[in-house]
C-alpha cells in the first residue's frame, strides 16, 4: 500500500439544523484498495460521500488527492479530479435512453460538428452494460427500468468514467445473486487497475467478501478503521450500534387465518402472465425472482396503480376492482414500494405530513384537519418506530434513507391497513433497523394483517415467509412451503434450471 493514499478526508464536518451530520471525520482509501464504510442509517456515510462529490459543502476539514490539495466545490470538479459517485438514490434522467444517461455530458461527437454520434454512443454503451453481465436495451428510457436496471445504469455511468476514485453507496441493494457476482468481478478488475473503491453496505456478508479495509461510522463520528480480516461480524455491529446486537430474520409461528385478498388468472400483457395467488390473514407470503421477473409488476396490479387485462382480484371473498391506489388504500390495501424517494414519500412535506397522508379523514371533521390529533399520532409512531428526527416538523427529505422508509412503513400503519405489500421492505436499512421491521412485522401479522413481502434477499425471503412464490418471466414458476424451502430451490425455479 503506497505511504501516500490516493484519496485523503481529514477532519471533516457538516451541521445541518437541528444535526451534526458529521463531527471531525478522517478516512482515506489507497490505490488498489477496496474499502468499505458502514454504520446505522444516520450514521454519516451518505453526507461523507455527498462532500466527497461536491454535492454538499463542508464546515471544515480538508481533502486531498495524491497528497495535494482538492479543492472540491462542485459536482464537476469532482468529475475532473476523478471521483465518480454511485448514489443509493439515483440520479439519473428518466426520460433518457440507458446509453444518454451513462454519456451525459461526454456524448461522443457525430461526423458533422455540433452533432451527436449516436451509433457509437449506443456500441459503446452496449459494450458497458455486458460487461456487467446483464440484459439492458441501452435505446431504453430509463424510466421504464425497474429498480434494480436503474441500479445497473448507475454503476455503468462509473465505470465509464474512467474514475480514479469511485464510492459506491448501498450498490448491492436491489441485485441478485448473479448480478451482485458481476458487480464483484467489476470492482476486482477496477481494484487491480489500482482504482480506489469505497463501498458502502449494510450486508456485512459482502463487506467479508470485496473489502480490505472497513471504517465503522456512528452518529456522525468514525469509531475506528481496521483490516476485515481482524474483525467478525459481530464485532462490526458492535462498533456500529454500540452494544451487541444479533440480526435474526425469523417470523413467528403462527396459523394463518381465512383468505384475505386474492389473484386469478392475473394478466397484463408483457409483464403479467395467468397470475394466481392467495394472501390470508396472519400470513407473510414472500415472492422472489430475478429482477425483471414481474414482481414489482405484480404490486403495482393489485394496488390499483397500473390496470389488468384479464382476471380478477378479490378481498374476503368479494370481487374488487380497484381502478386507482386510493381504491385500494380504501379497501384496507396498502404498498410500501420499493423506490422510497420517487413513490412513497413527498420530500418536501414535514413527517408529520407524510405519516398521515393516506388517512386524513381519521383525522378530520366537516374537512377540517384536528391539529392536536395529528401531531400526537405523529408524536406516537416516531416513537414506536425509532425514527430519528430531531421534530416531526423536518422535511423528509432531511432524513436518512432508513428513517425515511421507517416514515413510508408509519404512513401504512396509520391507515390499520388488512393487506400490506412490501416491496424490498429493508433496501438500504442498516442491521438494527432490519430487526426492528421484522418485529413490526411479526406484530402485524399477530393482529391478523396479511403481508405479501418481495425481496431479493433470499434469507430475507427465507427467514419471513411462510410461504414462498417464486416468479419468472411474468409467470408464478412455482410454489414453495416454509419447510422445503432453500435458496438454491428458489433459484431454481427463478432461472427455469432443473
């Protein structure tokens, strides 16, 4: 490791109001060095990376590049010292092909001046996207990319930058397996090209996997840096909760009641395929598969947010039609979606706003809102949740992502909601959090609430689920109890392998 590092932050803080988002923090990162940077939602990370890019100003401290001064004030000056960021929450334009989104800004020239060399663009794009080992139309918009091809996009805009420093920030979060693999070759081959990477997590599994280093944050501070290979998982959670913590992903044993919301013969062309499927009350019925399987699809259907062609839906026995999500929403259905930013919160409104959004009229009388009842209800699920803000006054996009989505899951149970979908419930949640979701999971479902659960974390899946659906290329591939199930029979039926 050479004596000089690559990439140098010394010292570094930012207050927001109300939060010292970051007090006198030092991090550094070699050449040839994969190193990574965890800690509980809050903890500071995203804010280090946002400085790290220009994005946000820092009160104080220093950062330095090859041993000299980086004068990082912008976004762009970011670009030219080499540091390409990969947000958690991305930053794409949506209605841009996938090739216009990794060249923005370095479209390569056309044969006449002033014009763009599309073909090219589209070729090299192409070239990008299969090395990552994935299936994307690069003329695609990306607003028609579900999450994780977004993510995909994401992480091909870095490596086509040819960056000497690249952070990437909660990566791993919508990727399968295989996917996942392909990002690790990715980094390897980066890493051997002596490109510094920092790489954000909250899957300890992947940080034993690709890192040398790991610097352990907690509420704005770095607790301490250390090779991987001199420390254990529990050890890592220590450092970022501050006691000893053990992750469990079980639910608990409990019979499942009468059904409670149901799908036949579901079809919506080019994504849904003769769906059948049974929720009951007091039952977590989780639904894996690769991304672009129809899952997301799937919720979207029985929410009321995009129409069916054919088939019918039906709540406690009675056909519904739901023809929009407050249809839904009335009819006791609620969707906790996968992309928090974009579908589940409005950032500029204050928590207390969002959190009782979806059920006004509980809190109304002749139009008018009960003040006194709202921020009490806001008041009592901060406090039953967790969420860390310093007022229910704060804007939620003031938040970290976890306790932004601890917001989405307190809008939803405001609602007393009978059928809840969770779309990748635990995207970006640190280990603490997680436990937390599944114990208000595990109490939902006690009371008699029904949850379909998608995600691709397949102990996730396998910890949470009593039963599991496994989707494939629109279709329900198959079915699989709690018992039978195991990942490598989930991935079966996912890929269509015997």
């Amino acid at each position: 490791m050479s004596p000089t590092p690559l990439l140098s932050m010394q010292g570094i803080s930012r207050q927001y109001p109300g939060v010292q988002a970051l007090l006198d923090v030092d991090f550094e990162v070699a050449a040839g060095e994969v190193h990574a940077l965890v800690g509980e939602n809050g903890a500071g990370k995203s804010t280090l990376m946002k400085i790290l890019a220009g994005a946000e100003d820092r009160d104080s401290g220093e950062i330095r590049i090859d041993g000299k001064q980086a004068p990082i004030a912008s976004p762009q000056q970011a670009l030219h010292l080499g540091i390409g960021i990969i947000y958690q929450e991305f930053n794409l334009i949506p209605y841009l092909s996938v090739a216009e989104n990794i060249f923005l800004g370095r479209e390569p020239a056309g044969a006449l001046p002033g014009f763009v060399g599309f073909a090219r663009m589209y070729r090299e794009a192409q070239e990008i996207i299969n090395g990552l080992g994935v299936r994307l139309d690069v003329r695609a918009p990306v607003h028609r990319l579900p999450v994780a091809g977004q993510q995909m996009v994401e992480i091909a805009k870095a490596a086509s930058q040819q960056a000497r420093i690249i952070a990437m920030d909660e990566p791993s979060a919508t990727l399968t397996d295989h996917e996942l693999q392909n990002l690790f070759s990715l980094i390897r081959s980066l890493k051997s090209r002596g490109v510094g990477i920092i790489y954000i997590s909250h899957r300890l599994e992947e940080i034993f996997e690709i890192a040398d280093r790991v610097t352990v944050m907690r509420d704005g501070r770095r607790v301490g840096t250390c090779p991987v290979a001199d420390l254990d998982r529990d050890e890592i959670i220590r450092m970022m909760v501050g006691r000893d913590l053990k992750e469990k992903i079980s639910k608990k044993a409990s019979p499942a009641g009468e059904i409670l919301l149901e799908a036949r013969n579901l079809t919506r062309r080019g994504s849904l395929e003769n769906i059948d499927l049974t929720l009951r009350r007091g039952e977590v019925v989780g639904l894996a598969g690769l991304v672009g399987a129809g899952r997301t699809e799937l919720a979207r259907a029985l929410f009321g947010a995009d129409p069916f062609d054919s088939g019918e839906i039906r709540l406690e026995g009675r056909r519904v039609r739901f023809r929009s999500p407050q249809d839904a929403i009335r009819h006791g259905i609620g969707l906790v979606t996968e992309d928090r930013k974009a579908l589940g919160l409005i950032l500029g409104m204050t928590v207390r706003e969002n959190i009782t959004l979806a059920n006004l009229g509980a809190l109304s009388a002749f139009d008018f809102i009960n003040a006194r009842q709202e921020k009490e209800t806001a008041h009592r699920l901060i406090r039953d949740l967790a969420i860390k803000t310093p007022s229910p006054e704060q804007e939620a996009q003031n938040l970290s992502g976890g306790n932004q989505q601890k917001v989405v899951l307190a809008k939803w149970l405001f609602t007393e909601s009978r059928a809840l979908i969770f779309d990748e419930p635990t995207r970006g949640i640190d280990v603490g959090s997680k436990v937390e979701i599944y114990r208000l999971m595990n109490r939902l479902v006690e009371s008699g609430v029904g949850i379909l659960m998608i995600s691709s974390e397949l102990p996730e899946i396998l910890g949470m689920s009593d039963r599991i659906l496994v989707m494939r290329q629109g279709r329900i591939a198959g079915e699989l109890s709690r018992e039978e199930a195991t990942q490598e029979k989930i991935m079966r039926l996912a890929t269509g392998g015997e």
